[in-house]
C-alpha cells in the first residue's frame, strides 16, 4: 500500500519527456510565424526603397524633359558615368549622368539590383526594378514578364 502511495506522487520521466515535446512544438510554430513577419517587413522596406527611388528617378527626367528619350537602360545594364559637373555637357550627357548616379542610389538601397528604363517617343516612361531575393515566391502574385527568376520585381511607369 505504501508502495502505491508513492507512485502516484509527482510526474514519471515521460510525462516531462511529453511535456517539453508540446513546449518545443510550440516554440517551433511561434518561430516560424516570426520568420514569416520578418520576411514581410524586409519586402515592404524594399517595396518602400523602390517607390522612393522611382519617385528620385521622376524627379531627375522633370529636370531634362526635352531629353527624355536618353533616358533608357536595358535590364542589369550600367549607365555610363559622364562627369558633367567638371565639363560642359549635352542634355543627352546629363540624362546619362543622371542615370549613373541613380543606379548608385539603387545599388545603394536595393543592393544586386536591377533596373531597366524603357522611354518612347511620346514620352511614356517605363521602369521595372529588380532585386534579388531567395525566398519562394507567392503562387497568387502577379509578376511582370520581364522579371529575371530569383528576383523580386515591381513595375510602374509614367508620362512626362
């Protein structure tokens, strides 16, 4: 009779096994929504880096107006840096500049990324931004044609 009184005391050492089994279950799904939270956070501050840049690159084109059909870049290609502060420059010279020196604003914000700048004749601009990025892509997202894979793009234009 003494012998049942004590085993009915305290927990067994599977009870505690089972135990820190449910707490690490636990502690593994509040990690993994803490991932998912930052994954969101980093996308809306490259989300955010893009439209301030797009804003920073319309600004620039309202400068030189009559040269906007200078403006254009093809995907991960690099504008010629023309130093046009130490020179005189054409308005084609100085949307050139300017384009050099925005790309080292995105390098800056967006780094790895890639920017393609489409202008046509009646002055619509197109801009597709694009950065890498490694996590998988959301199967419900629409993503621009000319996006490179393993890149997170985001696409606007504009007419001048």
């Amino acid at each position: 009779m003494k012998a049942s009184a004590q085993h009915s005391r305290g927990f067994s050492t599977f009870d505690a096994l089972a135990g820190v089994m449910v707490l690490n279950m636990l502690c593994l799904g509040v990690l993994a929504m803490q991932l998912q939270a930052l994954q969101a956070q980093r996308d809306a501050l490259a989300m955010q880096a893009a439209v301030g840049l797009a804003q920073d690159l319309w600004e620039r084109m309202q400068l030189f107006p009559h040269a906007s059909m200078s403006y254009q870049l093809q995907l991960g290609q690099v504008a010629p840096n023309t130093d046009c502060k130490s020179q005189a420059c054409t308005p084609s010279q100085w949307a050139q500049s300017d384009l050099a020196a925005w790309q080292a604003a995105v390098q800056l914000r967006l780094p790895g990324a890639k920017t393609q700048l489409v202008t046509n004749a009646s002055a619509k601009v197109q801009l597709l931004l694009a950065w890498p990025d490694n996590s998988t892509p959301d199967p419900g997202a629409s993503v621009p044609t000319a996006c490179p894979s393993r890149y997170r793009c985001w696409q606007t234009s504009w007419s001048l």
